[in-house]
C-alpha cells in the first residue's frame, strides 16, 4: 500500500492499540533494568541495537537506504529530535515520578495538532474533534493526577517536570519533521534508521560524558537482560517500524490521539506486573480516552 488514507481503517486502529500496548510495556521494562543498566546507557543501548537490527531487516529484504534522495536534511533533524526526546525521559526520569513523567510526555498529540494543519490543511481538527483530543487528554491528566497529592520527589523534581514536557514536545516536533520533510516519501525502515543511528551517536556520547558506570554484560540479572531485549527488540525495533509505516500512511493527527492510551495500559500493566491498584479514576480516564478518540476520528461532512 503507497496512498494515503483520509480515516484509520481497522488494520490502523488495531496496529495502534498493540503499539500502545507494547509502549505502556516497556515503561515497566525500562524501571526493572534501570538498576542494573544506568539511564543513559540504557538509551544508548535501545538506539544501537535497534539501528542493527533495522539494518539488518532492511537488508534482508532488499530495501534501498542510501539512494540520494534528499532525505539527508529531514533524516538527521528527526535523529536529532528522537535523541534529545530520550534523553529528556531518562534524565527526567531520575528527578520525577514515572507517573508524573508519562503525563507530561503525552502532551505530543496536542503539538501534532497544532502542527500539521501548517504543514497539511487536510489535517485541520474540526472544533468536534479538537473536543475529543481535550477530553481524552484530560482522562490520562486525572487517572495520573493522583500521584500528585503523594510525597514530592525531591525539591529538583520540577527539573524532571520540565524534562518530561520538553520530552513531549520533542516527540510531537519528530512527528512533524517526518512528515514536512523528504521522509514523509520514504520507507517506514529509512525514516527509522536515520533516528535511530543519529540517536545512537548521540546518545552514547551522552553517556560516555555522563561519568555513568557502564554495565558489564556478563554480571546483568536474566530480567535486566530480558527488559533490555524486549525494549531493543520489540520495542524500538518492530513498534517503531508499524509507527512510522502508519505516519506514512494515514493522518498523524488521528494517529497520535491513540497514543494517548498508553498510559493507561502503564497503569494497566504496573496493577498486573507491579502489583499497583487499580482505582475509579482509571476506569474514568478508559472512558474518556475511548470517547475521546471515538471523536477525533469520526468522520466529517
């Protein structure tokens, strides 16, 4: 498939509800490696082992990435982007709560928003649909709000605050990129590739000047190892592929309003994996995400 669809089909929407799935996922996955596998190697790591693995697919089925074609500029903005966003998370990360963190980062979708009617009017939300991205914000804001009341995380916390909506900001900015540049025309496996090697360079001089202690491989615990892989393999890997093949292909507006059901599948998946409860306002904000997005991609005379 090459054109461009006007509505999520249902291959799209269930694509996207198994990629939110697996991103509220390794949300958990992230937190169990991180005593073992500091912050910023553990980003390093997730871009390396994702940039070969991209590769390797790549080659194996014979897709063209070093063909000039003119992807070099928006390549290495979006490379940029995604390594500044993940070193905005596990910095973050280490000042804030986690619940606190996931719901600045989700502020993406409201960036995309704005965005995209700049770059492509077909995109422009309804006031209906505007609505529907509010109210499925304001569901994840309440589900995760009551962290808020809890005992501050220290007094740098607003650091991880400020990090986590910076993060969110980064994240809606490479949607963008990708779609106003030469890569909007590429494959799902260029547009990964070029972030995820970029990142990679980055990323690991960023740990390397950190003066965090690099892991040894042979002394990680079989969990620190598995969160590693599930996070290199099916995360940034296979999720981030379908990701940027549906941006290619379907309206990123509508596409990033289902990303706000990540979140909830962390609270979710922390009650079943980390023995977290599960309490009214998630039930409430389940309610209103799925109206929420029901609103955004209903369709418009």
């Amino acid at each position: 498939m090459t054109e461009r669809k006007t509505h999520l089909d249902a291959f799209a929407v269930v694509t996207l509800v198994f990629c939110c799935f697996l991103w509220g996922l390794n949300q958990v996955a992230a937190k169990a490696a991180m005593p073992e596998i500091p912050a910023l190697w553990q980003a390093a790591a997730r871009s390396v082992g994702g940039a070969i693995l991209v590769w390797l697919w790549s080659t194996s089925r014979g897709t063209r990435l070093f063909d000039r074609d003119r992807t070099l500029p928006g390549g290495l903005l979006a490379g940029v982007l995604f390594a500044a966003e993940f070193f905005c998370i596990f910095v973050g990360l280490q000042f804030t709560t986690a619940s606190r963190m996931v719901v600045f980062i989700y502020i993406a979708p409201f960036v995309v928003a704005l965005g995209m009617p700049l770059i492509a009017r077909s995109e422009r939300l309804s006031l209906v649909q505007s609505g529907g991205l509010v109210l499925a914000f304001a569901g994840v804001a309440w589900a995760f709000s009551e962290g808020f009341s809890k005992p501050h995380a220290g007094e740098k916390q607003w650091i991880g605050d400020a990090l986590g909506v910076l993060a969110g900001v980064l994240w809606g900015a490479t949607t963008l990129a990708v779609r106003a540049s030469a890569l909007n025309h590429a494959s799902a496996e260029k547009t990964l590739l070029y972030q995820l090697t970029v990142s990679a360079v980055l990323l690991l001089a960023a740990a390397g000047l950190s003066g965090e202690p690099v892991p040894d491989p042979l002394r990680l615990s079989t969990l620190a190892w598995a969160a590693l892989l599930f996070q290199v393999v099916i995360v940034t890997f296979a999720s981030y592929l379908l990701w940027f093949w549906l941006i290619r292909h379907y309206p990123a507006t509508r596409l990033s309003s289902f990303t706000m059901l990540t979140p909830v599948f962390g609270l979710l998946l922390g009650a079943v994996l980390l023995s977290e409860p599960v309490t009214g306002r998630l039930l409430f904000a389940l309610a209103t995400v799925a109206a929420g997005i029901f609103l955004v991609n209903r369709k418009t005379a």
